[in-house]
C-alpha cells in the first residue's frame, strides 16, 4: 500500500525494534504509543493531521471534521477533547477516520462510526503493535499461524465474521471500540434510537442532513472526478459537489447504465469517461490483492482494471450510501410467483437473518468446508447460521429490533469496503456516508423508512430534476411498478432482462484463460466456479504477501 499508519504501544526505541525506521516519513512519539507514518505528500497533507504538546500527541489518519465552533487542527483538537473527557471524546467526531492520541500517559486508538478504515493489532513480546496495512502488522507475528475458521468464511461467505483475519494472531479493532494499551473499550456511538415520524418528515431530514455533509466536503478548488453509475447516490454527488471535472462509469458503451451515467454527467455539465471492461477487471496481481486485508474480496474494487486512466488527485464515490440510507441488507416482504419471489413493498414482520444473509453474502457450498483444517465438523451452512447468529447476539442492546439488527451487521461486513481502500490509497478521498449526521439519521430513522421512496424524496427535495434520467432498473417513480417490470423481464421469454451494472466475470474468467494464469498446477481447482476461484487466489496471494511463505491450494484446501 501507498499509505500507511503503524504504531506500537511503548516508546520510540521499540517502534525501531518493530520496525526499520527508514520505513516511515515521520514518526510520532508520545509516552505511551509511538507511531510510523508513511505516505505521499498530498496525503499527508490532505488527510493525516499531528498534533504533538507536552503531555502527549495526537495523529488523525483520515478525513475528520472537528465543530464548526473551532478553528484549531483536527489532531490537536481531538487531543483537548481527549485530555478533557477521555474516550467519550469520539462521540464527538465525524469523518472517516483513525484517530490515534495519548495524554498523561493513556492511549486510545479508534476508527470511525463505520469502520471504514480499518485497524488491525497483534500482541507480541509484552506490547501491542497496531496499523491500517495488515501485512505491516502481520510481519511482527511470530510463526504465523492460519486461521481457518477465517479462511472459511472468506472463501464460502466472501467475508470474514469475529474480527477475524486469515492468520490467528493477527485481528482486527472491534466495531465501535477504542483500543487500548492492554484492552479493547466498547464504545456506545452505533446504537439505534428510533423517533416517530412520517416519511416525508424523515425525507425533508435526510436532504437537509446529505447538503449539510456534501458541503463540510465540497469547494477547496481542487479538480476531482467521481466514480459515477446511474444510480441515487452517484446523481447526489454530480448534482452537489462543485468540484467534480468529470465522472467515470465502468462498462460498455451500449449498456443502458453507462448510457444513463453519461446522460445524467452531461445533466450537471461533468465530462464522462467509459471505463472499458476488459480482463484487467479481474486483475490479480498482489498490489490489487492487498486491499483485501485478508478479509474481503477483491472482486468489489471493479475500477481495478482502468486504475491509470483515473487521473484526478481527488475522487469522490457512494460508496455505503445504499447500505446507509436504502438498507440493502434489510428483507422486504415477498411472495412467490411461478417459481420466482417478486417483492411487494414493506418490510418482513419477521425476518430470518440467517436466509436472508445467504441472498446478500457471496454465500457458496453445500457440504463440508473447503478448509480442511478447520476443528469445524458441520456443513458450510451450519458454519454460516453459527457465524451470522454469533453475530446478531453479541449486539446486545445496540439495537432494538432484529431489523437493526440485521442492518448492522450489513454495515459490519462490508464486502465492498475493499473498493473504498484502493481509492483511498491512491486519492484524496471523501466518504459521504461516514458523515456523523447521516449515521445519526440511519440510526434515529426506523427501518420501515429507510428505504429507496425516501431517498428518493430526499434527493427530490435537494434538486427536484435530480431524476430526469431514471436508473435503467428503476424506469418508474413507483417502487412497486419497478417491481413488476423486472419481475416480468426476468421472466418472460424474449424479453431483455434490467440486467446488472457489473461486468460477467464468469464469462471473463473464462476468455482471459484465468484458470492456467492462476493455477497452472492444480488442476482440482478449475471445478470450482468462478468466484470462488479467485476468492481462492486471494487468500493464497495474501497470505504470502503477509507471512512470505508461498501456500498452494491444496496445501489450505480439500479439493477432492
């Protein structure tokens, strides 16, 4: 990775031990925790902030917005705060960010309200090392061991539950915690609160709440692009953002959703780039793979492929603005219809996380696990009914209904979050979603309410021209007729099908001869399908970017 925050808890002379000092481009040593830091100079700039006083320091890792009230740094602001009140100092925050600060000699490192950057932390020799690049971390586990549990989840679910990574010692800061020098304090930020009101009050809500965080974002000048489909959350951001210059759309240039992206850029007077699909898109290689973090797929960074063709030092996406705001992982009601299930509006009484996480999650197999060296003797589904439960219950009183519950562990997982990583590291980059007042909306919103016809009114509200061009599976005002025409072009002959905005990958697995570039040798493999193939090829290619030591299949896996 470009970028890089890597910290031990203990002095200077043992961050050198952890690691060589030429690694980093300054170095932040208070008492307690002494930190590394390693990047570019518009991304120090732009998104790493240090604060240094006399009884400890501060480094803020991210985009994080201190009150308006204030005209002080971002890192010595939330160092006040922290000396003030202690860990109820990151109630405060907002943004998209790692906040790492010491006074007095106490320590606290905390992620953002989603988690969205990610901190991982192994114990070794009496101390605890911490960073954002988990093979940074993971070169100070000593004989490195696999997870398996882990390993299974990654390849049969696309992601990893428990804060698990694929190696045992090597784990990731809980949601919503601050780690400590020898602990882990649960925070209480995300938790659900639910208030009464209509949708069109939630709607007027939401406008005011979106425009308020474009704006914390919007008009230092910069020239930025955007990765842009023709859906809600990317019309928000040509519609709102001053900035952008132009707007990138994977696909081919016939697809209705490059055509609709096109046509909704010109709308807002922003040039549009196609992105042309080609074999890149499944791009393997271990600079790609990394972003992973040993714990998600690869296959959701789907700009991998044209990664020079964004030139812009700035890029905004939409990234969790669906799961946020639309609830993706939340059931609708249903009913069945010639062998098919057709949504009709509303939401399930009462919901079975566990079936409905399979349609969500890249859940795959029907047996025994692939990972052999799991001490798990069930099937994969009874591995995921335990990992998805496991889940749900260690929430406690976070949330006050099975819904909520539900969209948490939707926020949770994140499989897409490797998208938002590669960005990131390679932009200045904004996260709208991880705005604190957008968070509270979701949080303070039922889940009857979050939902597409208010965002819909939302963005009605913010630009009522906003949806002149519909998203091509979304032609009607009405949820309930956007239903049935897909409904009905999915199912009757002759009929083009809405179709997705991603790519085939099966069919460019197959055409790009994948199976000989990435296992040329282990020919058990090639029966898999495709996704799993290259959820395979990630494990392996991370693990040895990780530990150093080259693994192959059959050594992790039961293939016959």
């Amino acid at each position: 990775m470009n970028d890089e925050l890597f910290g031990v808890f203990g002095d200077r002379e043992r961050l050198d031990a952890s690691r060589p000092a030429t690694e980093f481009d300054r170095v932040v040593a208070g008492e307690t925790v002494t930190i590394g830091l390693r990047g570019s100079e518009g991304r120090h700039r732009e998104r790493c902030h240090v604060y240094e006083g006399p009884d400890g320091c501060c480094v803020v890792w991210g985009e994080l917005f201190p009150p308006e009230s204030t005209d002080i740094d971002a890192a010595e602001w939330v160092y006040e705060r922290f000396a003030a009140v202690g860990t109820d100092a990151f109630d405060e925050l907002n943004g998209a960010y790692l906040v790492a600060v010491e006074h007095d000699g106490t320590a606290a490192i905390a992620p953002d309200l989603l988690r969205s950057v990610e901190c991982y932390v192994t114990d070794r020799d009496g101390y605890r090392a911490f960073g954002t690049d988990p093979v940074g971390v993971a070169r100070l586990v000593e004989d490195p061991s696999i997870d398996d549990r882990a390993l299974n989840q990654f390849v049969h679910f696309g992601v990893s539950f428990e804060n698990r990574t694929l190696l045992e010692r090597l784990r990731r800061v809980p949601f919503d915690a601050a780690l400590g020098e020898r602990s882990t304090t649960e925070l209480e930020r995300f938790v659900y609160r639910p208030r009464d009101g209509s949708q069109a009050d939630h709607a007027a809500d939401l406008a005011e709440r979106l425009e308020r965080a474009v704006a914390r974002r919007d008009g230092d000048g910069a020239s930025a692009g955007a990765l842009a489909s023709a859906g809600y959350d990317s019309r928000l951001l040509l519609a709102t953002v001053s900035d952008i210059d132009v707007s990138y759309t994977l696909g081919t240039p016939t697809a209705p959703e490059v055509r609709v992206a096109r046509e909704v850029a010109t709308q807002y007077g922003v040039d549009h780039e196609l992105l042309p699909v080609t074999d890149r898109y499944l791009d393997a290689d271990p600079d790609v793979v990394r972003y992973t973090g040993g714990i998600r797929e690869s296959l959701h960074i789907h700009h991998r492929g044209n990664r020079d063709a964004l030139t812009p030092s700035k890029m905004y996406h939409g990234l969790f603005l669906d799961t946020v705001l639309r609830d993706h992982y939340v059931p609708s009601r249903t009913i069945d219809a010639v062998g098919h299930s057709l949504p009709i509006g509303g939401l399930e009484s009462d919901p079975d996380p566990v079936d409905h996480y399979r349609t969500r999650l890249g859940f795959w197999g029907d047996g025994a696990p692939l990972a052999g060296g799991d001490d798990w003797d069930g099937t994969v589904d009874e591995l995921f009914e335990e990992s998805v439960t496991t889940a749900i219950q260690s929430y406690g009183q976070r949330c006050d209904s099975t819904l909520n519950a539900m969209a948490m562990l939707g926020i949770q997982l994140t499989p897409a979050l490797p998208f938002r990583t590669q960005i990131a590291d390679n932009h200045v980059e904004s996260l709208i979603a991880a705005d604190a007042e957008i968070l509270d909306w979701h949080l303070s919103t039922p889940p009857e309410h979050r939902n597409g016809k208010t965002f819909q009114r939302a963005l009605g509200l913010i630009d009522d021209d906003i949806l002149r061009h519909r998203p091509p599976d979304r032609p009607h005002e009405s949820y309930m007729l956007n239903q049935i025409e897909g409904f009905l072009r999915r199912t009757l002959p002759g009929v083009d099908a809405p179709g997705t905005p991603w790519p085939d990958r099966d069919e460019i697995y197959a055409a790009a001869g994948m199976d000989e570039r990435l296992f040329p040798d282990s020919p058990d493999v090639h029966r898999l399908p495709p996704r799993i193939k290259l959820r395979i090829n990630d494990a392996l290619v991370w693990l040895e970017c990780a530990t150093g030591t080259d693994h192959d299949p059959e050594s992790l896996f039961s293939l016959d």
